[in-house]
C-alpha cells in the first residue's frame, strides 16, 4: 500500500515538473496579476530501519524502508 503511494506520488511530481515548465510565467495572484511563482515543496526524506527496528540511515548497510 505504501509504496502504491508513493509511486503515484513520484508520477504526480514528474507531471507536475513538466506542465510548471510549459506554464512558468502563468502565476497569478488573487487579482489577477502575473507574480513570481511560488517554490515548490522540497520532497519528504525516506525512512529507513535497521535488522533491530530502529531508525537508521538509508545508505546504511542493512537498512530498509520503513513501511
């Protein structure tokens, strides 16, 4: 279930890079008026854990996402 989300996260944020290329200078305010657009949100960091259960680094050796 899990990574079901998170794939279809993934694919959002690639469609979205896409179109906000074609439409950068679309932003608009309340009044309609072209402004800067807004930065997106930085992506969450993955979760990983150890054979013990506690977290860990990702790159650790022996360390798996956390469900």
């Amino acid at each position: 279930m899990t990574r079901t989300i998170i794939a279809a996260a993934a694919a959002a944020l690639l469609t979205v890079g896409v179109s906000a290329s074609a439409d950068a200078a679309a932003c608009r305010d309340a009044k309609g008026k072209f402004i800067k657009c807004p930065p997106t949100a930085p992506a969450k960091a993955a979760r990983c854990k150890d054979a013990k259960g506690k977290f860990a680094k990702c790159g650790a050796p022996g360390a798996m996402p956390a469900k």
